[in-house]
C-alpha cells in the first residue's frame, strides 16, 4: 500500500496520518503537494516504509533523527525543499538505500564517512546544499554507486582517489570553488582517465590548474560529456583529446589560460554536438577540419584571439543552430556557404563580412 497526500497548502505533519503506520505502508509518496512544516518524528512509526517521497514541496527544518530508524528504505527523496541542519553519521543505519536524494535544500556541515557502509546504494544526490569538508574516500568503497551529485556545495580537499573503485556513470563537482585550491594536487585527476564506465564528468569553476592530460586510446572510453569551465588550466589543448571519440558535449569556457592553436582532430569526434572553446586564448584560424563533426548543433568560438576568415567547408554542418566567433582578434568574413545552410544564430562580430550573421550591427 502507498500513503499519498492530495494536492493543497497544508503541513506536512497533518498530511501524514499515522494512524496508517500500525498497516503495511511500503510506500509515502507526497511529492509536489506544497507541504510545509518540518518532517514529524513520528515519520519511524511506518516500520515497513521502503519508499519516502517528499521532493518539491516547502519542508523545513532538520532530518528528524527517527528518520534514521527507518531501516528499510531504499528510496529516499527530498529534493527541492528547504531543510537545515546537517547529516547524521547515522546515515549509517540505512543499509538497503538505494537512491539517496537531498539536492537543492540548505544542508551543511559535513559529508558523513558512514555513508561509504551504504553497499546497495546506486545514487547519491547531495548537490545544491552548503556541505562543507572533503569527499568521503569511503564513497569509493560502495560496490554499485552510478551517480554522484555534489555540485554547488563548498567542498574542499579534491576528488579521492578511492572514487575510482566505484562504477560510476555520473560525476559533477561543479560550483565547489576551493575544491582543487585546497587540495595536495590542483591538477587534473589522473585517475579519472582509466575510470572505463564514467559516462558524464562536470568539473566547473572548482580551481583546477595546469593543463588537460595527455589522452590515449583507452581513456575514458565511454565518456559523452565533459565539463570544464571556469578553471585555471593552462597550455595548449592537444589533438590527443580526439581520442575521447564518444564525446557528444565538450566545453572549456572561460579558461583564459587555455590556448594554442584549436585542434584539428576536433572534426574526428563524429559524436560531437556541443563544442564550447570561448572565453580562452585560442589563436589563428579556426580549422577547416571542424567540418568533420557533421553532428554539430551548438559551436562557440567567440572571445579569442581568432583571425582570417570562416572556413567554406563549415558548410558542411547542416545541423548547427548556433555558430558565434565574435569578439575575436579579427574574424574577416562569413562565407555564403556556411550562410546557405541558415543558422538561426550567428554572431561574427560587425566588423566581418557577412551577409546572415545575426549581430546586432547596420550592416
């Protein structure tokens, strides 16, 4: 049986009816209901709850420390609301968690080390909170873990290396400033590159210094988006990073840092529709070889210190809905046949010669 709330402004400690409790009740789904109030204590009395669904709503107040009695839940899911307070160590107690979810609310304090005993858990979402101090390395020690959410948090002292041991397809950090400026090593974790599942790598605006490792065959092999903006990486950006070859979403924004020439072996990623090099220190002509990413929808080039004119062989990227390479060092000209395949945004800058760009300049 499953305990619901209808729709309707009203507290969540007279949403929940425990005389219910004393019933099998596996699962309380209330999510999306514009409950307010806190989360009752009385919430242990439904022993056989497996399932507490509480996302999107206006809750307030601390995790109850009864809710930790609940020991059989797999699925805990309060999302989007705005609870205080901290995680208990005994988070623990949760041994059959399998998707833990307490994104967007104001969480602080620490991430507890006992959640690494949490061995059938599958998803840790914890980002959008105030959690502050180091990733658990124990985290590393949970055999199924898929997704790790700790965006937008404070978190500091890197990514553990331990973290290789867990199967993960999704890894964000992003927004945690001093992560990498607090820890032994500012650099790209190299470990990451053998991590052989990892599908989805956000890493923005986390102080991550030096240069984008060299890439070889067999690195990452089943990554499809990478994130790294707002660093501090420097040097070139090597063709090596072709051999990312099923990467569909790769972006370096505002690395200013980050320059060279732009890699050719960029049009070898047949996968690639999402390319964001602006706001960096590339230089001299944007490469013909580009035209061989023929999936291309959105390619930002502007902000660098690009020069001469668009290639005619971008002609060939029949699908991009998005093209800017204004605010460079001199762009000169925008061909017809990249005019001819009718980019409902293009931005060249209003000194180029072009007859479709979509600048705001008479031209």
């Amino acid at each position: 049986a499953a305990a619901a709330a209808a729709a309707g402004t009203r507290a969540l400690q007279d949403a929940l009816d425990t005389r219910t409790a004393a019933r099998v009740v596996n699962r309380i789904i209330m999510n999306e209901n514009n409950l307010s109030g806190s989360i009752p204590s009385e919430i242990s009395m439904f022993t056989h709850a497996t399932q507490l669904i509480l996302y999107s709503n206006q809750i307030t107040g601390t995790i109850p420390q009864t809710l930790y009695q609940m020991t059989q839940l797999t699925g805990l899911d309060l999302y989007d609301n705005k609870l205080t307070g901290t995680i208990s160590d005994d988070i623990g107690n949760w041994s059959n968690m399998v998707g833990l979810y307490l994104s967007e609310n104001n969480l602080a304090g620490s991430i507890p080390t006992t959640i690494g005993g949490l061995s059938r858990l599958v998803a840790v979402w914890l980002d959008g909170n105030q959690l502050t101090g180091p990733i658990p390395s124990e985290i590393g020690n949970i055999p199924g873990l898929n997704q790790l959410l700790l965006s937008n948090n404070q978190l500091t002292g890197g990514i553990p290396e331990n973290l290789a041991n867990a199967p993960l397809e999704r890894l964000a950090v992003d927004n945690n400033v001093a992560l990498f400026l607090t820890s032994e090593s500012t650099t790209f974790p190299t470990f990451l590159l053998n991590m052989q599942t990892l599908q989805r790598l956000s890493m923005r605006k986390v102080n991550l210094q030096g240069p984008i490792p060299t890439m070889v065959r067999g690195n990452l092999s089943s990554l499809t988006r990478l994130y790294l903006d707002s660093n501090v990486l420097t040097g070139p950006l090597q063709n090596n990073i072709a051999f990312l070859q099923q990467l569909e979403e790769f972006s370096v924004a505002d690395n200013a840092q980050l320059g060279g020439a732009i890699p050719t072996s960029l049009g070898q990623m047949r996968r690639l529709n999402f390319l964001d090099l602006s706001n960096c220190g590339f230089e001299g002509a944007i490469p013909s070889e580009l035209s061989g990413a023929t999936l291309l929808e959105e390619l930002y080039l502007n902000q660098n210190k690009l020069e001469g004119a668009v290639p005619t062989e971008l002609g060939a990227l029949v699908n991009l809905r998005v093209l800017r390479v204004d605010i460079n060092r001199n762009i000169e000209s925008v061909p017809t046949e990249v005019c001819q395949i009718g980019i409902p945004t293009l931005l060249a800058g209003c000194e180029a010669t072009c007859e479709c760009c979509t600048d705001n300049c008479a031209r």
